[in-house]
C-alpha cells in the first residue's frame, strides 16, 4: 500500500473569531491526486497554506510525508512545493534566471539541459532569454511549473491549478501532473474546472460552509455539483 503524504485531523481556522475551517480531515497518498472544490470563500486557499506550513491552523494536526507540521516544519517544507496564486517571480530576471535563482533556494543545481527539458515540457521552451516582466498571466503559470518539474518534490500543492491558462494549457496541467503523480508524487489542487479535474483526479472535496465532504469524480460533473 501507498504511503500517506497529506495527513490533516480536525483542522480548524477562525479569524477574529469567524471560522472558516471547522473540523476538516483528509488523507493523500503517494501517487494519488486529491482534487478540492467549494465556492469563493470556503477556505480552499487557507487549508492549503495551512497544509504548505504557511499558515498555522487554530487548532488541528497536519503530517507531510509523516512530518508534523507543527513541530518539524522544516522537513515538512523539504518535501513538498507550493504553487499558490501568485507567481512569486523577479521581474527584471529572465525566464532562464528566474528558474535558477527559485530552484537554487530550494538547493536543486539543474543542469542546461534539465532546465531546457522543463522549459519544453510546459511550452516556454523559445522563452528563455526573456524577464518576466513581458510574460502573460498565462505563461507566469507555466514559468511557476516549470519550477516544480525542477525541484520534484513528493508533495504538490496546487492553489486554482488551471487559473490563467488556455485550453491547450490546461491540457498541459493535467499531463504534468500525470508524470508527477507517474513518479509516486501526491498532488493536492484546487480548481474551479470540474471537467477537467475530473479528468486527474483520483478523489474530490467540496469544501463548505466549513466542512469537508467527499464525492466520486463522476459524482463532481453532476450538473448541481458546486463549483
């Protein structure tokens, strides 16, 4: 059997006493793709800070790869990468830059080639030599994934996975993180495209009101499944 990557138990989040997590429990495994769903608000974006150890929970115990958040966070962080909304790149670096000075933090020394490879994989081979300052929103996204392809970890944490990105980008998501998941990596992501999270899911939340409920992928392209 898989090992469990993503632990949560009765994670709980309030700010300034409104709760916006109450009790939420999951379980990812190696290998295994966890899609969440719930409508702006719900906490989708707080319940994957809180499982990239940035943001702690109010109450509530996170594992990362056996890890306990709360009192290893380092070796929590050496497993997982965290692509959250913003793209966290330097303007006045180039693509090429940008991908050595990320990666280089998280102490990965990709060769040329490694970094061409990544770089053809998400579609921004012919980019390199530009700063991002002149990318798209769309591009950022696929410049961010390139990074992960770089760094591999076993934990991916996806924050609105398709967000910014075309058809043929979409497509591009879900096929990396097929070769992730190929590699016994677990992914966790949130999105708003029920269609095509079904497409890589294994399993699917919908995050409510607070709480967490599970469904089947068919059971999420069900016409009144919320999005």
């Amino acid at each position: 059997m898989s090992m469990t990557a993503i632990l949560c138990t009765e994670i709980c989040k309030s700010y300034a006493h409104y709760p916006v997590l109450k009790g939420v429990s999951l379980m990812v495994r190696q290998g295994e793709c966890y899609a969440l769903f719930g409508p702006n608000g719900a906490g989708k974006t707080t319940l994957l800070r809180i499982l990239a150890t940035l943001l702690s929970p109010t109450s509530g115990h996170v594992e990362i790869l056996g890890h306990g958040s709360a009192w290893q966070k380092s070796a929590a962080r050496e497993g997982l990468f965290f692509l959250g909304h913003g793209s966290h790149l330097y303007d006045d670096l180039t693509v090429i830059e940008n991908l050595r000075f990320s990666v280089g933090l998280r102490g990965v020394d990709p060769t040329p080639v490694q970094i061409k490879q990544a770089m053809d994989r998400v579609g921004i081979g012919p980019f390199g030599a530009f700063r991002a300052r002149a990318l798209s929103a769309g591009m950022k996204k696929r410049l961010s994934l390139a990074r992960a392809l770089l760094v591999r970890s076993k934990v991916l944490l996806l924050d609105e996975a398709y967000a910014s990105l075309d058809e043929k980008g979409v497509a591009l998501v879900n096929a990396c993180i097929a070769d992730f998941l190929s590699e016994g990596a677990a992914v966790l992501m949130t999105a708003h495209d029920r269609a095509n999270a079904a497409r890589i899911a294994h399993r699917v939340g919908i995050l409510q009101r607070g709480g967490l409920k599970e469904i089947t992928p068919s059971e999420l392209l069900a016409a009144d499944a919320p999005s």
